[in-house]
C-alpha cells in the first residue's frame, strides 16, 4: 500500500496574497479552498464576527490574526474580507457554523486591502494614504490632513466616514492590512510608540463609526518581548484590540482536512496499521485519532514547527506539502510505524544557504554536520546509524526552538521515542526494550564524538546540542603519543588490559609487584590448590612468600629474555606469552596506552574524554583478545612450549570465562606435578574452592551431626565415610581406619596428640601418611567420634558420640586445631536395662551385642512417643483451660508442670543422641538419675486422667453454665448445680485415689438429669407465653375482623377516643407467637432460637385467655363509639346540618340513624359524612393525668373544693368556646 492509497493528497503550494482577494473569481476560489475547524469557526464568530457587526452596539474594537508564517492568517483574512464584500461568497463556506455567523456581515462592508513592504513611512501615513487612494476609487473626494496639522486622527476618519455613509447608506469600511509585524519590528523606539498610538485611534473609533481595522501579524503584540521597551503603550493599544490566535489544532486540521484528508477506508487501515506499535509509544493509543488524521504527519512535527525561530519564514503547511509529495509514491512498510517528524525539517533548513546568513543558524548547522559526519565515519553499531542520524537532524532542529541555541534545554529519550516515533528493530518488542535501546544509541552518539558537541542536562535528563563547548581534535594527539611510547610503558598497560580480559580484580599480594594469590583447580581430584599469578618475569619469585603448590606466569609481550626464563622454567611453573598478534592490535594497544598516559595528565575537561577513548580502545583489544584466545598466546612447562588451542582443543564451552579457559589450560600442564606430590589425595565429589572450603567441611561436620544435606553427603562420599543407603560408617574408608588403628594402638592411658598426625610443611599443616589438609583430617576424626570409636578433646573440652550437636557449633578453625584423641569406655549394660524396663521396653536385646542397633531404634521410638506426650501435656496445662469458669490449673501449678515437664523432654532428647552402639560407650547416666528423670510419667499420667474426665463432662457443664443465667430464680434447680459442681471439683482434687470411669458415670448422670429439668422448665414457660398454632390462627382472625377493621377507620374522627383502640392494639402487639420450639432444640441451645423468648422477663405476657378478653374489650369499644356517633349526630346542634350534607351523604346518615348501628363495612363515604357533619363541634382533650392533678390537688378535696377545681379547670379548657359545640375527651 503506497502513502497515496492512504491519503487525498491536495498540496497547498501556493502563497496567498491578500490582493488576490479583490478579484471576484479569485476570492471566490479561496473561499471554497479555506478548511476550518469548528473551534476556528466558534472564535471567529465569538470575536472577529462580534467586533466587525454594527448592528448591534457594542464597544466594537480593532482585530489581530495571529499566526505564524505559512499558517494560513492571509488565507482567513481574505476569506472573511470577501464575504464581508460579497454575500454570494456565503454559498461556497463548508463549515455550517462560520457560515451562520458570516450571515451577519455578509455583504455589508466596501474592503481595503493591503500589504505593508519595505518602507520608512509612518504607519498613519501608509494606511491613510491607501484609504484616501481607494476612497476617490469609490467616488469620495476627501483628502487627509498632513500628521503636523492635526490634534488627532479620529476627527478627520470621522469626517471620511460621514461621507463615505452618504454615499454608501447601511456600509461599513473595513482595512485589512497583512505583514504589519514585520514592519513595526523596523521601526525605532519614538516611530514605533507614534505608530502604536495610530493603531489606538483606529481602533477607538470602530467603537463610533462604521470603521473595522483587520490586520494579520506572526506574533502577539502585546506579551511580544521584542516591544517590552514601548510596554505602555502596548497596553494602551490591548485596549481597543482583540486578537484571534491561529493556533496548532487549527493548523492541525487543515493539515488533516486539507492536505491529508482521508475517507474512512483509509483511516481504518491507517488505525490498524499504527495499532500494531501504539504499545512502544506513550499516548499513541489515547490519541489515536489524531494520529490517523495527521498520517504520515506525527502531531509533534507541528507542536515543534510553532516554536522554531528563524529569520526566512516558516511556511508548516507548504513545508508538509512538499514531504508529502516526496513519498507519495513510496510503499509504506508493514513492518514500522512509516511516521514523518521534525527531525525531516532539518534537510529543508541545510539545504537553504539563505538561512546561513543568521549566525545561530550557521552555527547549528556546522555543529550538526561535524556530528553527522563522525557518525556517519566512526558509529561502533552500524545496524543503529541511521537512527543515530535521525536522533541528531531531531536535536538539530529543536535547537532552533528553544529560543536561545545556548540554552542546556533538548529532548529526553522518552521525547526521542515518542515524538519522532523512532523505531528500532529490536528483539523484544516492548517500549522498556526501545528505550534502553535509544539510550544505548544517545550514550554511542556521544562517545563517537567524545562529548564534545552533545550534552546531557541531569536536572532535565534532556540531550541538546552543546553550542558552548569548544571542539578538540583528540585522536590526533593520541596518535602523535602513541609513537613516542617504549617497550615498558607498553608492557605495563598490557598487563592492565590482560587482568580486564581476565576479569581479575583482586588486590595485588605484594604492594607495587604485579603477584597475586591464586587458586588453581587440580581438575582429577576436583579441588583447588594454593599458587600465584605473575603478571613479568620469574626474576620476581622470591617475592613470593611462602612457598604454594604453583606459579603461573604472564610474560612481558616486549622483551628479549621470555626464551631463557622459559628454557630454565621448574615443574611448579607455567609460562604464557603473547606472541601471535596482528599490526592492528599492536597500534590498539599503543592507542590505549596513549590515552590512558593523556588521562593521567590532562585536565578535568580532557578526562573524561581521554577515559572514553581508552575505554573504546581496551574493549576493542579485550573482544580481540577473547576472539583470537586459542592461537595468541604460547604456553610453556617443563621447557615444551604448546598453543593454547593445542592443550584446550574441543573442551571450551559457551558460558566458560576467559580465565576459566587459562586456568584449564594450567591446571592440565600441572596435573602430572599435583599427583606426585599428593599421591593419595582423594576425588572430591563437590568442587572445593577458597571460597568454600571452610563452608564444606561444615556440610559434612553438620551430617554426623545429624544435619543432612546433599553436599554434606557427597563431602562424606569422598572419603568412603558413609554407604549408599546415606548411613555413616567407617568400614570402608582407608583414611578412618588409619586414623582408628593408630588411637587403638595406643597404650592405656596415652592419648593422640596433633604432632602424631600433622607434619607443617610451606607454614601449612598436613598429615604424615596422605598429606591431607587439616579439615579434611578433623571430619575424618569427628566421623570415628560418631561411631563411639573415638573422643576428642578440643579447646581443653572433651566430645564424645553424644556431643556432636555441641562439637558442629565450634568454629571450623578451632576443631581443626584439637588437643588430642583417645578412646571411651565399655557400655553400662545393667543401667540400660532398667532404662527399658522403665519405658516398657524387652530388656534382653541391649545385652545382645548382635541386637544393640535394634534395641537403640526402639528405645528411640519410644523416646519420641513421650516426648510427643510430654508436649501435649504442656499444651493441655498452660491452655487456660476452665470448668464451670474456673481455671483447672492455677498459675503456679501451671508453672511447675511445664518446668517439670521441659525438664522431662530435655532429659528425653539427651538420650536419643545415644542412637549407636558407640554412642552407648560415653552413656553417664546411674540408674537413680534415670529413676529420678522419669518420675515425671506419674505427673503425665495425672494431667492426663484430669483430661479425660473434663473432656467428658465438658459438654454439659458448658451448657448448664449458659442455662444458669438464664434460669436465675428457680432456687432448688440452681442448689442441685452447686451440689454437682462441688463433686466435680472434688473429684478432680482427688484424681489419683478414684475410680475415674465410676466417678464420670456418676457426674455425667447428675449433669443430664439437670440438664433435663432445665429443658422442662423452660420448655412449659415458654408454652405458656406464646401461642400456638391454634392461638395464633384465633390472633389473625381478630386483626382480620371486620369490626376491628372499622374501628381502625372509625379512629380518626375527631370525637371518638382512639387512645382505647391504640391500648388494644398495643395488647395484641405484645402477644407473641411461637409453635416451632421442640424439646430437642433445647438440646443444644439454652433458650429458643426462634422467637428468643426470655425467661422471667417482665414485658412478657401469659397469653392464656388473653385474647379472648381483648376480642371482648373490642365488642364494648365498638358499642361505645356507635352510641357516641349516635347521640353526637341526633344533637339538635348537629342534626340540622344534615340538609346541607350532599345527597349520598345524607342518605348514608339517614340510613345510620334510622338502623341505629354502624355499617357493616365502613367506607370512605360513611367516614367523610360523619366528618363533614361533626366539622362543627370543638374537640377538647383533656389528659387524665392533668385532670385529676386539677381537680384533687394530688391529695384528698372537699365536695365543695372538688365542685370548685372541676368546675374551674372546665372553664378555663373551654374559654372562648362556643359551649353547646364543645364536646370533651379524657385521654
């Protein structure tokens, strides 16, 4: 698909000129070419429509289009000023909405239009002389005073505009003028605030005449810092302006409605294109759309465009024209986004020499092209150069948009990523992955020119061209430094870069020699041995102090005596030479040399530059190196001299370091002078290192001593120590029964002693018959130990087979350096088997030497099981257990079990340590220890009798406990509980003196009859304050009768006391039902769980014959309330008023009193004709309470007093009544 499948390409190519516009056919052309978003549109209707109208009065006032070079001001000027002309033009305007709004100007101006050239005129005087010369176009002889015969300037356009309305009723004039920015940029301060005072006047008067000023300028005037010298002024001129801005969406949407409009075809391929890379970049799926819209234009070519200064106009819209027209034809890639960015303006500005003429400008291009030229000569990753080159024309452009190219201000990576949409063809396709990737490139970027032309901001972390800093040509100097270099400075840097390719950094052995400590694997026996490494000659062995297993030299590339000390080299000793290398390599090494002399004398600034090229150079002799590792470099021992790929052939591997490689290499040349000088060393199954030599022989310490591990086992292994099941044993090591020969070959009493095993040879210790080191001896010791073969004393404390735990805590060095060895006792047969008799165990087996090992698995099976016992038991005592509330164990008691039961389980775990038969040898423990250690089974057993019995009337007692707050005032129930809760307690105090199983029979029996009791009593009161099924249908029937039905109506006339109905209805509220309540429900909870009936509760009703004597109290209220209807209704006061009732009102009266009872069912009418006709009478409620405090004063009264209070209290209640119409309530 080719970019102008994608797009309705339309190229704006041409400069529109304001004239044009006064030709008809040409303004009509530019008024249909003119795109305009609906934000354009709302602004120019909301401020250029409202100050150009004279319908209306406002205080009109002067207009500024603001809009960059090439932004198409000129273009709306023209569009408006020939509408303003021509309402014909109206038909041609595509936006709806500046269409209506021009309907108000539409036709109803005669036009000026100018441009302003290069001139010396003052601005009246241009714009004056053009209005005159168009005037007497228009048939209007009127000339303007010269400026030095006027006051002002309104007074005489306001002349001109009485004449201009004569002769054209109902017009208005409007002045466009275009590129009055440019000119006012000219003129000199007193010019300028003249010509700013002019513009004031033109646009006071648009307020009184019918004069509309129009001009289109680059910038604002009135935040412009290029007039903060004629700032008041400025101001003054703000007041009688206003400006519309064309601003970057505006221009956006030319781009994407004009040149690059799409139909919808197009922008769902476009969206499914850029979906494929949205996820690299930041708010590319936000803004989506406008990203479709602009394709192949990124939204940020214009965001930047508007910030570019420079002198030659900035045309966006024919500078996007021609980049479109360049790859119109060209395919667009599937495989990236095919996004065009500001970066692409930076070949337009090279290429225009005029833009030389500005010195910032020629300045920024210069820099430009050196960087791209290093670039383009020297980038270290070629597959990333032309991405480099896009990143560097980016920087070079915003240099120019950043107001000051001097300025520490540029792009971040993020900036680089996103706004340019750079893509790179990465491995994993993630925007982190991008990122780091364009990082890598800035850093190379910078490194390719040494730093010298880029900066990076660390406040901004933005990159920008750096126009301060001053260029050297560093490469130069190096060179001419590199000639001047001898033999030994050259061999001194070697030695650097070779401990690089080594990756070797660790501290020298002996200050200011080139000698290392080193560790050297012996490949057979997989352990490393103790040498050194020499980066020169062998002259320098002394040095070396003590003596170690081997040397391994690193000889000088520039010297003639390599041969002799080759020739002369011991079998302890191995040579390697760098001798195969190339004219290339040699003149990287000088360089690197160079600079690195260059860095050690330069100044702060050259440094890091220096370091930057030495760095280039060593990682360019390193990668060689590392290339080339098997043909450049000799190897020599015993005088036979062989290439490292002649030794290593076929055994490098892809993860395998360079000094891996070289350690291979002189370990195969020694291994023959390591095997004679320890014949009997064995194969280690784990590789031993420096490193962790001390933390293996941990391992293997740790397994005898209980804790396995695999490196312990394989530790073991090598010296045949343990078998294949794991089990250590001593049957099949030579080295163990050397070790266990030599202790049983000692006299009673004698001891082995350090001096008998070790010799110290080069300050290091090892044994006599196998030269072993020291630790590895130890663990074959501590191993015999193990078995009960032997003791061994180390810091004046003797371990045996039962301290093994202790002996692995001692730090390494300290069991290594031992006192001496000898051998235990014989095991204590008797006291062992009372040991067993004790626990339960056959005693016969311990005395059996065949049956010892399994007689030790069972005691230690049991062991566990006590122990296992023992802790539960803690657990069960320190619980906070209760009974009936009350804590089984107190503090203290809790106190003394546990304690005593640690004890127990501490004794318990001392003896599983004695899990072999030689362990059995250091047993210590008399038959009365052992008897005194075990009483504590009989405080077990105790505990756990306690336990049981609890455990079984727990249940019960849990319930009984919840029941007696419940069952508070049933004294006998409550006196058979403590009865039964003092046996408890009883019986738990005298736990070991009864029959348990009788005494939980007895309780539990006593619990369950109370317990039932409970049940019957609750269950029978219950009963009695709730209905059942049957009363609960009689509750419903009463709520759903009719009569209870009509008094609920009736109760809301005034004259009936609703307060009875209320008594009743709060009576049947309070009658509770419950028919779900079983026996077994009160099994396991203590009260119902259905209606949460409350035993002994006051508000609790019995509802026995309750409901019965309500349906009776609502029998009598209803004949009370018919009687009252009655006799209020027949009053004389009131039967009259009946005539003025409506007809079926009066019916429903006459029907009422003629039956003398209340309806069978009342209904609204009934109730609205007993109101309407007792509307008359005055209710007065009297509250019992008030009544009888009024009439007996809250104490006994005489008749007469008791006639006197009544009668009183009465008339002041109704006072101001109409007496016959009162009718009087007791609440």
């Amino acid at each position: 698909m080719r970019y102008g499948d994608l797009v309705h390409y339309d190229p704006i190519e041409t400069i529109i000129n304001l004239k044009d516009a006064d030709d008809e056919e040409k303004a009509a052309a530019l008024v249909k070419s003119y795109v305009m978003s609906d934000n354009m549109a709302e602004n120019i209707v909301n401020i250029c429509i409202s100050q150009l109208q004279f319908d209306e009065t406002i205080d009109n006032k002067g207009l500024f289009i603001v809009g960059n070079y090439g932004t198409g001001k000129s273009h709306l000027m023209s569009v408006i000023s020939s509408i303003a002309e021509n309402e014909k033009l109206l038909k041609f305007v595509t936006n709806d909405k500046f269409k209506d709004g021009m309907k108000r100007i539409a036709g109803k101006f005669k036009v000026l239009r100018f441009d302003i050239g290069a001139t010396d005129m003052p601005l009246r005087d241009i714009i004056l002389s053009k209005v005159e010369e168009n005037i007497h176009q228009l048939g209007i002889e009127y000339n303007f005073p010269s400026m030095d015969k006027v006051a002002n300037n309104k007074d005489s356009l306001m002349e001109m505009m009485a004449l201009f309305e004569e002769k054209y009723p109902g017009k208005g004039y409007l002045i466009v003028v275009d590129e009055l920015f440019d000119f006012l940029k000219t003129r000199k301060e007193q010019e300028l605030i003249k010509d700013l005072a002019f513009l004031r006047e033109i646009g006071e008067i648009s307020k009184s005449t019918k004069i509309r000023f129009m001009s289109g300028v680059q910038e604002s005037l009135f935040d412009n810092p290029g007039f903060q010298f004629v700032a008041r002024t400025i101001l003054k001129v703000k007041d009688r302006f206003e400006q519309i801005i064309i601003k970057r969406e505006d221009i956006s949407y030319v781009v994407s409605e004009r040149i690059l409009k799409k139909d919808d075809n197009q922008k769902a391929y476009i969206r499914s294109h850029l979906e494929k890379f949205s996820s690299l970049y930041k708010n590319m799926a936000e803004r989506m759309n406008e990203f479709v819209d602009l394709f192949p234009i990124h939204p940020a070519f214009i965001e930047v465009f508007e910030k570019i200064y420079i002198a030659e106009k900035r045309e966006v819209l024919k500078t996007i024209t021609n980049l479109i027209k360049n790859i119109i034809d060209e395919e667009v890639a599937e495989d990236m986004p095919g996004i065009i960015s500001y970066d692409a303006y930076w070949d337009f500005i090279k290429d225009n020499m005029s833009m030389r003429t500005n010195p910032d400008i020629k300045d920024v291009i210069d820099k430009s092209s050196i960087i791209e030229g290093a670039i383009l000569r020297s980038f270290p990753r070629p597959q990333y150069k032309d991405s480099a080159i896009k990143i560097i024309n980016a920087l070079s452009v915003y240099r120019l948009a950043t107001g000051d190219i001097r300025t520490p201000i540029g792009i971040t990576v993020d900036n680089i990523k996103d706004d340019l949409c750079l893509f790179i063809r990465i491995p994993e396709f993630e925007e982190d992955f991008l990122r780091t990737t364009i990082e890598t490139i800035m850093k190379d970027i910078i490194r390719t020119v040494n730093g010298q032309f880029i900066s990076y901001n660390q406040d901004n972390q933005q990159y920008y061209i750096d126009m301060v800093r001053v260029g050297i040509d560093y490469d130069v100097i190096i060179q001419e430094k590199a000639e001047k270099l001898d033999d030994d400075t050259l061999n001194r840097y070697y030695f650097e870069i070779l401990l690089k390719v080594l990756d070797w950094n660790v501290k020298e052995y002996v200050p200011n020699f080139k000698i290392w400590e080193y560790s050297l694997k012996w490949l057979d026996k997989n352990i490393e041995r103790d040498g050194y490494l020499f980066m020169g000659s062998p002259d320098e062995r002394s040095t070396a102090q003590p003596p170690r297993d081997f040397y391994i030299y690193f000889l000088n590339p520039y010297s003639k005596d390599n041969r002799k000390y080759i020739k002369n080299g011991k079998k302890d000793e191995v040579f390697f030479e760098f001798t195969n290398y190339d004219e290339e390599l040699e003149s990287l090494l000088k360089s690197y040399s160079a600079s690195m002399i260059l860095y050690d004398s330069s100044s702060n600034d050259g440094k890091a530059i220096y370091s930057n090229k030495a760095d280039g150079f060593m990682k360019k002799i390193v990668k060689w190196i590392k290339t080339n590792i098997g043909n450049c470099f000799s190897v020599s021992h015993n005088g036979v001299t062989k290439r490292i790929l002649d030794i290593a052939r076929g055994t490098k591997r892809e993860d395998e370091t360079i000094k891996d490689y070289i350690d291979f290499v002189a370990s195969s040349c020694l291994s023959l002078y390591f095997a004679d000088k320890y014949p009997d060393y064995p194969k280690f199954k784990v590789t031993i290192t420096r490193d962790n030599r001390e933390a293996m022989f941990k391992y293997g310490l740790n397994y005898i001593a209980g804790q396995k591990s695999e490196h312990g086992a394989k530790i073991l292994q090598t010296f045949d120590l343990i078998d294949n099941d794991g089990n250590i044993t001593v049957e099949n090591s030579k080295y163990a029964k050397y070790f266990q020969d030599m202790v049983n070959s000692l006299p009673e009493g004698k001891v082995l002693n350090q001096d008998d095993i070790f010799v110290l040879e080069n300050e290091v210790e090892i044994d006599k018959e196998f030269r072993l080191d020291g630790e590895w001896v130890a663990l074959i010791l501590c191993t015999l130990v193990y078995n009960g073969e032997i003791a061994i004393t180390v810091n004046n404390k003797k371990y045996d087979a039962t301290m093994l735990s202790d002996l692995a805590k001692l730090a390494p060095n300290d069991i290594v350096n031992f006192s001496f060895c000898d051998r235990p006792k014989g095991i204590p047969i008797n006291t062992l088997k009372r040991l067993m008799e004790i626990i339960g165990l056959p005693t016969g087996t311990i005395s059996n030497p065949e049956k010892q090992v399994e007689a030790i698995k069972e005691m230690n099976k049991k062991f566990d099981e006590l122990i296992s016992e023992a802790y539960s038991t803690i657990q069960y005592v320190t619980s906070g257990k209760t009974i009936w509330d009350k804590l089984l164990f107190n503090d203290a008691e809790k106190k003394s079990y546990k304690d005593e039961l640690n004890g127990f389980i501490s004794f318990l775990n001392t003896l599983k340590r004695f899990n072999t038969p030689g362990k059995l040898r250091n047993f210590r423990y008399s038959k009365e220890e052992i008897e005194r250690e075990f009483a504590a089974l009989k405080m077990i057993n105790r505990i756990q009798k306690i336990m049981n019995f609890v455990n079984s009337i727990d249940a019960y007692a849990v319930y009984i406990s919840k029941a007696c707050l419940v069952l508070t005032d049933n004294n006998d129930w409550i006196k058979k509980v403590e009865d039964v809760k003092q046996k408890i307690e009883d019986t738990i105090k005298n736990i070991d003196n009864v029959d348990l199983n009788a005494a939980k029979n007895d309780v539990i029996n006593e619990l369950i009859n109370i317990k039932k009791e409970y049940i019957d009593i609750y269950f029978d009161e219950h009963r009695k304050h709730r209905l059942d099924y049957k009363g609960d249908e009689h509750k419903k029937k009463i709520l759903n009768s009719s009569k209870f039905s009509n008094l609920r109506r009736l109760k809301s006339i005034d004259i009936l006391t609703g307060s009875e109905l209320t008594a009743i209805e709060e009576e049947l509220g309070k009658i509770n039902t419950c028919f779900s309540l079983t026996q077994q429900d009160l099994e396991t909870e203590v009260q119902c769980t259905h209606c949460k009936y409350r035993y002994g509760d006051k508000n609790e009703l019995l509802v026995y014959g309750k409901l019965d004597e309500i349906e009776n109290k609502i029998d009598e209220l209803y004949k009370k309330w018919e009687k009252t209807l009655l006799e209020n209704i027949e009053d004389h006061l009131i039967k009259d008023n009946i005539n003025y009732l409506n007809d079926d009102q009066q019916k429903c009266i006459n029907e009422f009193i003629a039956r003398r009872s209340l309806p069978e069912n009342i209904d609204n009418l009934f109730l609205s004709s007993i109101k309407d006709l007792l509307k008359g009478l005055d209710k007065v409620e009297i509250d019992s309470k008030e009544f009888i405090a009024n009439i007996t004063g809250n104490g006994p009264v005489t008749l007469d007093d008791f006639k006197n209070n009544f009668m009183k209290f009465i008339e002041n209640k109704v006072q101001g009544k109409e007496k016959d119409k009162v009718r009087i309530i007791i609440k």
